[in-house]
C-alpha cells in the first residue's frame, strides 16, 4: 500500500519505493531496480538446495529459460562452492 494514499502499488509506484528505500538505505538510486531481487531470489534458492522444478513453482515461472536467466548471474559463485565443498580439489 502507499504510505501516504493507503492505496494499492502498481508496477511504477514498487518502482519509486524500491528507489526511495535504496537512497534511504545509503545506495546510489540506480542500484536497486526490482528485477534484482528475481537474480538474488534464484541465486539463493539454487545454493539452499532447491530444486529447479521448486523454484520455478514458487517463483510463478512456467518457462525453464526465466530460471536459466535468473540464476546464471551468479552460477560461477555456486560452482565454486560446491566444487570447494565436495573436496574434490584436495584429491590432486
């Protein structure tokens, strides 16, 4: 709802909020744009463990392409830590 109408958001007003709350929070305004919270959303549900098939049912994604996209911005990062955590490098 918004602060001062008590009205419902819509797409733009999340938006301006999202803005608000970053420059309030100490952040340069352009960093902090919705769609980052899709990437961080995957990121952090693919290294909890969950599934592909999970994700996607909670996140409302009916193609596999969104979970590919939205989970390749940190797939080097998970690679690397479950490469460290299976110790596979300390055989060689």
């Amino acid at each position: 709802m918004a602060e001062k109408t008590g009205a419902d958001l819509k797409g733009d007003g999340i938006y301006q909020m999202l803005r608000r709350r970053a420059v309030q929070a100490g952040y340069p305004r352009e960093a902090v744009r919705p769609h980052l919270f899709r990437h961080t959303f995957a990121h952090e549900a693919k290294a909890a463990g969950m599934s592909d098939e999970q994700i996607m049912a909670i996140a409302g994604w009916k193609d596999p392409s969104m979970l590919l996209r939205y989970g390749a911005t940190l797939a080097e990062e998970r690679a690397l830590t479950a490469f460290t955590q299976s110790g596979f490098g300390n055989r060689y």
